[in-house]
C-alpha cells in the first residue's frame, strides 16, 4: 500500500450514505461476518457489488468509473505486484482488515479494471462446526498417508474445510506440516506440529516448484492450495503414494467428476498409469456446496463424501467410474472403511431438519430424481 493510493481515501459515491473509502467497504464485511457476507466485487461500468449468502447484491450509487477503480483497487498493490498485473494482466496479493483476511484477485477485463475481494476469518472454525454429515473427519485427522481432496466449485469453502482439519492435526500430533498457496489464507499457529507456509509469487515460484522442494523438507503433512496443471497433479499423486499425507482441492461438482477431471489432464497413452496412482493413493474426496440457511443468517455446507476403500479403489483402477456413485449411495455405514454420502442424500437431511428450503436445495443438487427419492425415505 502507497500513500499516492491510502485505502482510506472516500473515493466511492453511494446513492444515500455519502462517500465510501476502501476500507468502509471491507469494514462491511467484519460488521456482517465472512459467512454470510463472502465476497466484494468491483468493476467499471456497475456499482461494487457484495455476494451475501449466495447472492450478488449491487451497493446502490454510482457505477464505478476507470479513476474510482483505480483509487479502490490500487492500495492493495506494492510495486512487485503492480508490475505483475501490466505484465500478467492479472494478480493476486492478500491483505488483513481487523478479524479478517481478504484473498484478492486483480484483473483487467473489457472495461478496465477489476477486483474479487473474498473474505477470510481468521478464526479457523473447528472441524465439528465445518458441517460434516458424519464424524469422517475424526478418520481423516488420523491418516497417515494418502491424498484428501477438498472440490466443489469457487467459493464453496473448500480451503476453510482443509484448515480446520489441519488446525485439529496441530492441536493433537506433533508433524511436520508445509504448504503452499496462493496466498496464503489462514495463518495456522505453532501448536503440537511445527508448520511452514509459504506463498507462491512470494516464497516459492509455483505450485510445482513448492511440491518438489517440499519433498526434501521431511514433511509428515503437504498441503497443496490447488492442482492446476499435469504436473503438480502427477507429483501429488506420488507424493500420497509415498507415504506423506496430502491435502489439496480442485474445481469440480461431485466427487465422480473428480476423478475423471484429474485423468482428463492427462493424454490417453498416460491415463491407465494416473488410474493406478490414483486407486493407490487417493484416500477421500469430499466435494462441498455451499447453501443458504432457511432463516436466512447464513450459509451451510452440504457435501459428497467418497471413501477410496477396495471396491472404489478397484473402479477407479479398472475405468468403471460410473459405478462409484452405487458406493456413494449404500456404503453409508459407521465405519471406518464407508462413511460415504451423496450430496442428495446430505440435503435431504437437512431439507427435513429444516434447516435448508426444499426449493432452495432443488436448485443446488446434482441429480434431481435421486435428491426426491432421497426426500421420501424416512
């Protein structure tokens, strides 16, 4: 932050409430809490606009002009980080506000200018809070080995579920924990374990250079902020399959697509080898949505929870995918080798708690049909 941009400048012309600086903005989000206030989009040409629980709702003045996007977004960047965005058109950086720390996404788009501002408590919320539908969590805390992948789609809280489990691992056992993000979004305190983070951009120069240098740093635990490419993918696969626990996320809508989304960045000739990794290493993926609460105070996570034992294991390694939903569906058990849920079956529960609005859950669901019959069980 410079002082040729102060965050406190009142750049911002509401309809009503006078002029906003940037830090009034951000100040909304500590007011409201970042579950139910998430996100602050800014753009030219559109007043910024907040995304609460779930919904994109426009401050009501001004459409944002190139000068008033400039002076919001600048105090953000130092000088490293605007020379990335003229030279990559696009950066990320971070910045902490009071009880929050904001993960901030700087682009250039048709227009001009333009932010995503996503809010971070820094409270990282205990696992039993996350909104698991079983105690698979406690299994999870325990692995010493095997991949744990945290999908769903951008904003689903995928990263908050990682660092509450790795919070509860720090809390119980004495690791080795390194990760690398981009940024970093929750700062984990030095409890039982010893933890190092590092940033891409900042401490490392990627993803795939973080893992590499990773595996000479005697970690227990590696967690890997997102597999972009083939290569980060295939070196977190060797990492779990050799013995390190590993936690990592990716953008999909269910926990099948998941599979088949990692062998896709792959060309045929080296699918049948990831397929073989994949049953080896994998140990659970658990793909989340994020809905509104039926009192409106909120959101709630509703999940799909794949457990890789043999059988799925065995689908994996021999192409079948198709047919792991079938475990998804009836290896529901309380035991350590099932544990599995569909996202149907997960809203329907809570549909019937009466936490969740049927219609609201209908639009969230994968398989309609199967989230009806789900509704009609006991």
């Amino acid at each position: 932050m410079t002082e040729e941009y102060p965050i406190s400048a009142k750049v911002y012309t509401t309809a009503d409430l006078g002029k906003f600086s940037m830090l009034d903005m951000l100040a909304y989000f500590e007011e409201h809490g970042a579950m139910r206030v998430s996100d602050l989009h800014i753009k030219v040409g559109a007043p910024p606009a907040y995304r609460i629980d779930g919904n994109l709702i426009k401050l009501k003045g001004l459409s944002v002009t190139h000068e008033v996007a400039k002076r919001l977004i600048f105090p953000f960047l130092n000088e490293d980080n605007r020379y990335k965005l003229e030279a990559n058109h696009s950066v990320d950086c971070s910045y902490r506000f009071g009880s929050l720390q904001f993960r901030i996404n700087i682009f250039k788009e048709n227009d001009g200018l333009a932010a995503a501002i996503r809010a971070l408590s820094l409270d990282i919320p205990k696992a039993e809070e996350v909104g698991f539908p079983n105690n698979v969590w406690e299994d999870i805390i325990t692995l010493k080995h095997g991949l744990v992948l945290l999908t769903g789609i951008t904003g689903a809280g995928k990263s908050t579920t990682i660092a509450s489990l790795i919070n509860r691992i720090n809390e119980q056992r004495a690791c080795r924990i390194i990760t690398v993000e981009d940024p970093i979004e929750y700062l984990f305190p030095q409890k039982y374990s010893m933890i190092s983070q590092r940033e891409v951009g900042k401490d490392v120069k990627s993803f795939l250079h973080g893992l590499r240098a990773m595996l000479r740093e005697d970690p227990d635990i590696i967690v890997v902020g997102e597999m972009r490419d083939p290569e980060t993918i295939a070196m977190t696969l060797m990492a779990a399959e050799t013995g390190h626990l590993v936690f990592s996320t990716l953008h999909t809508r269910d926990a099948i697509n998941s599979v088949t989304r990692i062998l896709d960045y792959f060309p045929a000739g080296r699918q049948a080898e990831v397929r073989n990794q994949l049953s080896l290493g994998l140990a659970y993926i658990i793909c989340q949505k994020l809905v509104p609460k039926k009192d409106a105070t909120g959101r709630l996570a509703v999940m799909e929870i794949l457990n890789n034992n043999y059988a799925c294991a065995n689908l994996i390694r021999t192409g079948k995918t198709e047919q792991i939903y079938t475990q998804l569906q009836t290896k529901t058990r309380n035991r350590p080798d099932e544990k599995m849920i569909t996202m149907e079956k997960h809203m329907s529960i809570l549909v019937k708690q009466n936490r969740v609005e049927l219609l609201e859950a209908k639009k969230w669901v994968n398989k309609l049909k199967v989230f009806i019959d789900a509704m009609q069980q006991d």
